[in-house]
C-alpha cells in the first residue's frame, strides 16, 4: 500500500505536466487503479533477462 | 404456427435447406420485431432492412433453385459495429470515427460466404471500452444490458437477430451475455482473425459470438475458424469439427475453483454458481476441486496495465487532438494509459506469461473449469454496463470461454455462469457446453 502511493505520487505529477492540474482530481481514481497495478505486477519475481524475450502478444502453442 | 424469431440460426438454416421457409419471410418477421422493440432497447446502430430484404430475395431464389451458399443460407446475422461490413457505416459508438469499408471483416466474410444476410449493425460502447451504448436490457429496460457488446446480446436475446458478432478484451461478450441471458462465447485468443475489427487493446482482443444456443456457437466458430494471411497472429492450428462436438456430448469433467473473487460475487450469483454444481454432478458430470495458483492473484493489475497502455496507444492522439470528443471513460484510460512505462508493459507481459504457465496444467484432468460469469445480474441504470472481474482473467490468458445461462435470480432477471478450457480446445469446452445447456434450467425469452 505504502509503495502505491509512492507511485501514485509520482503518476500525479507526470499527469499534470502532462494533461494539466486541472484533470487530476477526474484522474486521480484511475492513477490509483493504475499504482496499484503496477505496484503489484512490479513485485512479480521474473526470471532472469539473459535469454531474448518471446515476442508480444502471445498465441498459445498448439496443445 | 412457428414464430420465427424464435429460430436459432441452425434451426432456420435447417428449415430454408428444406425449403420449409423463406429466407424473406424470416427478414421480415426480424424486421417487424425490431420495428416494435428497437425504439426502447436501442439495439441498432444501423438496421439495413432495405439491403437485408434484397440479400433474402436473392438466396430464396437460389435455395428454390436447390442452391445453397453454405450453412448460413438465408440467415440474418447482427455485427458489432466496431466489426467493419462491406457497405456499412462503422462508428464504433464513437463521435470521432466513422468509415465506411468497402470490404467485410474476415469473420463477416467468412459468414456471408456461408450465406448469412448481415441484418445490420449492433450498438457497441465507445470503441468498445466502457461508455455506454444506447441499448436497455430486454428483460427489464431500466437495467444495463452489459458492454461493451450490448446491442448484440440484447438483439439476441429480443429476437431480433437470432445471432450476432462481438468482441471482448475484457468481458464485451461474456459479461452482456449473462446479463441478457444468452450464450457468449470467445474461443482462444489466435482462433478467429481481427482483420477488420477496429482494436482496443490488441493484445487482448478477441471476435465472439452471442446466441441463444451452443449448437449456433459451434455453427458460427465453424465458418469462422481457421488462419488468415491478413492478421498474422491469427494462428495456423487445426480446426475441429465443433458442430460434431455438441451433438452427442458425454458427462463433463468439470473443475471447481470457487468464486475467484468472492467479495466481489453477489449473494444471487454466489447460490447459482452452487446450484449449477450440484445440478451438473447430479447429471452425471465429474466435479474436480482444483487451486488456482497464487499468481492468478495478479491477473486483473496485469489485464489493467495492458489494456491501458494499448488503448493508448491506439487512441492517444485522438485524445489529444479532441478531448472533448471522446467518451469520459475512454479519455480517462487513454491519459492514464499514456503514463504506464514502457519496462513496466513489458513487465506486465512477461507476468502474463508466468500467470499462463502456472493456470495450464489446471486443465490435465478436466474438460473445463465453472467460474462465475459476472458479479450478478444485470446492474440497475445505464450509466455503467458493469464490472468484468470474472472474464478479465481469461481474456488476458487467451483461453476459450463461455457463458451459459442458468436460472433467474429473484427479480426475474438472469444470471449466468462460465466454462472456460484449455488452449485451443473449443471443441471439448463447446461439447461441455452443449451437455451443460441440457442439464440447466431452459433460457426463457425475455417478457414482451
């Protein structure tokens, strides 16, 4: 929660250089929603970066 | 006498091969039926009564000459308007965009090529994310029919088509589905081509059917299916014989996961996922409890991350270049999309391929999993089309799902439940639907 808000903090001043201080407070909700989700898939474990990154999107192998 | 706009596609399909109806007289049954209801449910972004009646007239003359195009001969068919059709206007629900292709979709093509008569264009919200299209639900107008798919599944479940096209990056198919109780069906991410289809978010997006029976959703996957040169991740897998599949289906092997999300199931949905269980494994199908993994715990901030940095990137500088002109939902993804880095999207699809590799062997020893469909029915007001918690997930994995309806909750309104299987394995997740359409209640029509 705590490194949500940090994040938060740092979406909400990029988005008023960005879009203006007046779009904050209609913003500020979705931002949350957005540190939230990056606070938590951040903290995912991923495997070492040494082999090249599949190509994106991803279509599932033939079962 | 039948009424025909109760039909399936494959029961009028049926009948014009036999030359026991008019591919004219249907249009006009669905014309006169929509005549009545669209002025309330708003199903149509553009009806083409006019070029539907000359397409019947043409293929009843061909079906009495003993010609018939395909599977679809003679039978009308609804498109999302953000799916472009030769000669149709596509506005996407939008202020901003309008085309008008002088080529179908792949899937249309694919459709009309089997016979279908494209009936018209069907509400979607804007760009099929979450401003609400003008549709009401048919079971009660006061309500959402669900998005971003709306005037397709409320069309199906009127009858006033008797099947349409959609779309889901999210839940646009499954969630309108269970809330207009209709089958919505999406199969593998990769099955069907997005050649024609305007994107959301493209790495999620997926073409899907509503109809008001499975054999209908293995009819139309049957025509749709296969690879196509102009979307390259439209995938080169082997097609099964889907209508087979749901002729003679046998007892499901049915895994259990509870309610994924239970704080955010209603008490309605809660008693009809139970009730579903327990019917099904007194019909003889195999209830398997299974643990999702831990990291399916992130599968909605993952979808989120996703879906806001692509429909970003799709529609950035339409956002800017005319702010207000977008849709308060839309502009607000689209601004906050915009500030996502660029490591941290690649990130979230990384994760998704953890998050996949973990879910896939849940499927071993199961034809499908039974998860909700939607947090309840249908919510009360159009100014949301409601939440899609319980389809996010699968549309971030690719992986086929359907929505089945199962019973009415106590206001009368449906609820539904979902089936979702294994990569690429439509035929075993649509013939598990099939045996499950049988053993549920029987889907009325909605009043009036």
């Amino acid at each position: 929660m705590e490194a949500a808000q940090e994040t938060l903090a740092t979406l909400e001043l990029v988005a008023a250089r960005r879009w203006g201080p007046a779009r904050l407070p209609a913003l500020r909700p979705l931002l949350w929603r957005t540190a939230e989700a990056l606070t938590t898939v951040q903290a995912v474990p991923l495997p070492p970066a040494v082999e090249p990154f599949p190509p994106s999107p991803p279509v599932w192998e033939e079962a | 006498m039948t009424d025909l706009t109760e039909l399936s596609a494959a029961e009028a399909a049926a009948r014009i091969a036999r030359r026991e109806l008019s591919p004219v007289d249907l249009v006009d049954a669905l014309l006169a039926r929509s005549a009545r209801l669209e002025p309330e449910l708003q199903v149509w972004a553009y009806l083409d009564a006019e070029g539907a009646r000359a397409s019947a007239r043409r293929l009843a003359d061909e079906a009495a000459r003993g010609v018939l195009r395909g599977p679809l001969h003679g039978v009308p068919v609804g498109v999302k308007d953000i799916v472009h059709v030769a000669g149709l206007p596509t506005r996407a629900g939008s202020r901003v965009y309008r085309a008008e292709p002088a080529e179908d979709a792949t899937v249309v093509g694919r459709l009309r090529r089997a016979g279908a008569i494209i009936l018209g264009k069907t509400h979607t919200t804007e760009f099929a994310y979450a401003d609400p299209a003008p549709t009401r639900n048919p079971w009660r107008p006061t309500h959402t029919p669900g998005g971003s798919s709306s005037g397709s599944a409320a069309g199906v479940a009127a009858r006033m088509v008797p099947v349409a096209l959609g779309t889901q990056t999210a839940g646009s198919v499954l969630r309108p589905a269970s809330f207009c109780g209709v089958v919505g069906f999406k199969p593998t991410y990769g099955r069907l081509s997005r050649h024609g289809v305007l994107p959301l978010a493209w790495t999620l997006d997926h073409p899907g059917t509503l109809t008001r029976t499975v054999a209908d959703a293995a009819l139309l996957l049957s025509l749709m299916a296969g690879p196509d040169g102009r979307d390259e991740l439209c995938a080169d897998v082997p097609v099964a014989d889907y209508q087979a599949a749901v002729r003679e289906p046998r007892p499901p092997r049915v895994g259990l996961v509870g309610a994924v999300y239970p704080e955010r199931l209603s008490a309605a949905a809660r008693a009809c996922l139970d009730e579903t269980a327990r019917r099904l494994e007194r019909a003889g199908a195999t209830l398997v409890e299974l643990t999702l993994p831990p990291i399916f715990a992130t599968a909605l901030d993952t979808h989120h991350l996703l879906m806001a940095s692509e429909a970003s990137a799709v529609h950035l500088e339409g956002v800017q270049a005319r702010p207000e002109a977008y849709g308060p939902r839309l502009r607000l993804l689209v601004e906050a999309g915009a500030l996502v880095p660029a490591p941290a999207y690649l990130g979230a699809q990384r994760v998704r391929r953890l998050i996949r590799a973990a879910v896939r062997p849940l499927f071993a020893g199961i034809d499908c999993l039974l998860v909700p469909a939607a947090p309840g029915a249908a919510p009360v007001g159009l100014e949301s089309t409601g939440d899609p918690p319980f389809n996010a997930p699968w549309s971030l994995l690719g992986l086929p799902a359907i929505a089945l309806p199962a019973g009415l909750d106590e206001q009368g309104l449906p609820l539904g439940v979902q089936l979702v299987a294994a990569p690429w394995r439509e035929a075993e997740l649509l013939a598990a639907a099939a045996w499950c359409e049988r053993v549920l209640p029987p889907a009325p029509a909605p009043p009036g």
